[in-house]
C-alpha cells in the first residue's frame, strides 16, 4: 500500500511564475524523497512603483512516505 503526504509551499521570483515554482520544487527536494505531484493552488505578485517586483506562488506538493 502506498500512503502519500501533502504540504503546502511558498516561493517567490523575481522572474516568473514558472521560475517561483521550480524554486519551490528544487528546495524542497533537497530534503523530502519521492515528490510525486506539485499543485498550483495560488498565484500573485508584489508590486513596487508601478511594476511586478515578485511572482509568488502557493504549492501543494505530494511525496510518498517510506
């Protein structure tokens, strides 16, 4: 049987969203094994002057445990 997990993530860039999003998977896969699947459940951006300063992104993430 396999039992899988589900955490919630947050992650910013300076670049996009995608970038955001691969930032949040690659830390978290220096420390959790067997990410299997990652949710966009939230996207926004802060703005400074009138433009996009940070694309941030929430993340549902799903590892199986061992």
């Amino acid at each position: 049987m396999t039992v899988v997990k589900v955490i919630e993530v947050m992650s910013s860039s300076p670049k996009s969203w995608e970038d955001a999003t691969a930032k949040a998977i690659a830390k978290a896969h220096a420390s959790l094994k067997n990410i299997r699947s990652a949710w966009v459940q939230d996207q926004s951006v802060s703005i400074e002057k009138g433009k996009i300063k940070e694309y941030r992104v929430t993340l549902k993430l799903s590892f199986e445990l061992q």
